[in-house]
C-alpha cells in the first residue's frame, strides 16, 4: 500500500509556527435573535435553546451566517436535538489560523470499494497531512439498511465531504476539534437535519483548492424581519454559489425528515423550483415556503386533536 493511501500525521511542528486565533465572539442576543427570526424559538426546549447558544459561543459560530444549524426531530422519548455545521466552515476557520498552504480532496474505486482521500498542507508542518474515509464505514443508511437517497445520487460528493471534515478537525484539532459535525458525519437519515441534497447544476462542488479559502460570511435575507442585532464588524459578502448551496442544503434537509407534510410531487416541485432559482434568494424562499406548509400542517394536526 501507497504512502497516499495511509492516514499519517505529519512530523512536528516547525519552529515559529502561528498562534492560534482567538474565537470569534458571538453574542447570546444574536442567537436569540436568530431563533426568534426564523421561527424556531417556539419549537426548542429551554435546555436545547441552552444547548445551541452554549455551542454557538463556545466556537463563535454565527448562524445568522449559516455557521451552525440546529433543528429538533420526533417526539417523547425519540425526540432528538441536532446541531450541525457545514464542512465549508473548517475551510475557513483554517484558513483563518494563517497555516493553511492548499488542500486536495479526490475519490479513488467505485461502488462499495469507493473511498475519499484529503490533503492538507500546513506551512508550518515539513510533510503533508493525508486522511482517507472508506465508502462502506461512512455511508449513511435508513433503518431497514438501504442507502438514503440522496447519498444515493451523490455518492462521490458526500464521501468527500466526509474525508474533508474529518482531515481538516485532524489537521487543526486546535481550532477544530469539538466543532459540530457535517451533516454528511451525522450516522443515519433520522439523525441528519441537513443531510444529502442535489445540488443545482449551477453550484458545482469544487474538486481541488490549491489555494486557502476566505472567511466570507453570509447577509441576512433582507425578506426577514430580524430584531435589532448587537453591533458587529461588518461582514464581507458571501460567495452566492456557496450560500445558494447551503439553502438548497437546508431545503433538503427540511422535505426529507418531514415526508408525512410533503407528498412525492410536491416534494419534486419545491426541489425543481429551488433547482431552476436565478439567484440564492429564489432557493431562499422554496426553504421559506417549505417551513410555512410545516406550520400550516402543525396547526392543522394540532386543531383536530
């Protein structure tokens, strides 16, 4: 076997390596303030609010900028709690630390012997940090043991997306480690709240990056009424091919652990009109539209009960 083919931790640090950034500070009145505005105050507990804003601050996640995401699932005793954060977040956050010196990610075989490998660079580490996830100990199945669907029609990119998350909290376990999980990690479709999707024709999932990503925030939607927002830096505008990718990941996400609210073409309609958006705000609004039929449904459940 290969040296490429093995995970390995490189050799120690160089001398006069980078200091480790400080934390971004969010405050408890912006995450607030989010699950006020996209109307998820009144479906989390005060232990899960507790949760998500001790998480959120503890790794200066933002999720007016889509850093973290957190969504409740089932009821009684299956009720579970999920907060997750996007690969493309371990992207910038290394970048950030100044050590970042290019990174590659690249599938080898096919089928059930299919595997992703990462490289990452460190400039202040002599040998490159190679990581590889296998197919067969990654892939995320419902409970009668078939493939979910939408790791089903993109194999490859959610094999990737696995190795990069992986490598890259090893690779920076100071800045990353404890961080939460892509929802690719997350272990089976009950537990992923924004989970396998399929990505428009025009957000294409980048195969290499020679060179470090910036940290590039996302606006708020200006369709939302958000209460006023402790003042901040001001944000650098966020690429619209990526924030296009994470609603279209949030509208997925939403249809798939909801079936009971969605009929198979009216699933299909929503996806296509999210598929066909000119721009990030059109996918916005199908994400929009899909949580008010949630609400419309829970009303209706909650009226006949």
């Amino acid at each position: 076997m290969s040296p490429a083919q093995v995970s390995h931790f490189p050799a120690s640090p160089r001398e006069g390596q980078t200091t480790v950034p400080t934390i971004p500070d969010v405050q408890k009145q912006t995450i607030l303030d989010y699950l006020k505005a996209f109307g998820l105050a009144s479906e989390l507990t005060e232990p899960e609010k507790l949760q998500f804003i001790e998480i959120s601050q503890a790794f200066g996640l933002n999720p007016f900028k889509r850093e973290v995401h957190v969504a409740v699932y089932g009821e009684g005793e299956y009720r579970k709690l999920s907060i997750i954060t996007g690969y493309e977040v371990y992207l910038k956050r290394a970048d950030r630390t100044g050590k970042l010196d290019g990174w590659r990610a690249w599938i080898e075989g096919e089928g059930a012997n299919m595997k992703a490998l990462v490289q990452i660079n460190r400039k202040d580490w002599s040998q490159p940090f190679i990581h590889e996830v296998y197919w067969a100990e990654a892939v995320q199945k419902k409970r009668d043991g078939s493939t979910t669907s939408f790791w089903s029609k993109q194999p490859r990119f959610q094999l990737k997306k696995v190795a990069i998350s992986q490598g890259f909290r090893l690779a920076f376990p100071d800045e990353l480690g404890g961080m939460p999980y892509d929802p690719a990690e997350l272990p089976d479709s009950e537990t992923a709240p924004f989970s396998e999707r399929t990505i428009p024709a025009s957000i294409t999932p980048v195969e290499m990056n020679p060179t470090p990503v910036t940290a590039d925030p996302v606006p708020l939607a200006t369709t939302l009424a958000a209460p006023p927002m402790p003042v901040e830096a001001e944000p650098e505008p966020e690429d619209e091919g990526e924030r296009a990718n994470r609603l279209y990941d949030e509208l997925c996400s939403i249809l798939d652990h909801n079936e009971e609210a969605f009929t198979p073409k009216h699933q299909e309609w929503i996806l296509a009109k999210a598929r066909k958006a000119a721009n990030a705000d059109g996918v916005e609004r199908m994400v929009a539209y899909a949580r008010k039929v949630l609400r419309n449904a829970a009303s209706m459940a909650t009226a006949s009960a």
